[in-house]
C-alpha cells in the first residue's frame, strides 16, 4: 500500500494483540472470512470480519477524533 504520511516515520504493529484506531482504515488482503455481528456500546451494534494475507496490512485513512459535548 502505497500511502504518504508526510515525512513522519510509520510505525509497523506487527505482534499478536497490536491494535489501531481511526474513523477510515484500508485493508489490503487475500483472503476474508464472513463478518459476525458483534455488540457495541449503547445498544448499537457492529460487524467484525478477518482477512488474510501473506501479508495482510492496514492502513489509518482518516484518524478518529474524539466529538465532545461542551
């Protein structure tokens, strides 16, 4: 995957249990398992797939940013 990130070093998860977070993230895989409906917070619900690769990556596309209430 082919992404800039303005000249700032990339950090690569690469251990079992390593997580991101962000509003948009791409997936480049060979391989995807069915999605399973899973449980969020408040009664909203959300799906969670498993892709495979040799390897599979990932990549932030917009980060999350937090919406408070003030």
């Amino acid at each position: 995957m082919n992404h800039t990130n303005d000249n700032k070093e990339i950090h690569v998860l690469m251990e079992a249990g390593d997580k991101i977070r962000g509003e948009r993230i791409i997936c480049q895989y060979r391989k995807e398992r069915n999605a399973v409906l899973v449980h969020l917070t408040g009664g909203h619900k959300g799906l969670r797939k498993v892709v495979e690769g040799l390897p599979a990556e990932a990549v932030i596309d917009r980060v999350w940013r937090f919406k408070s209430s003030h």
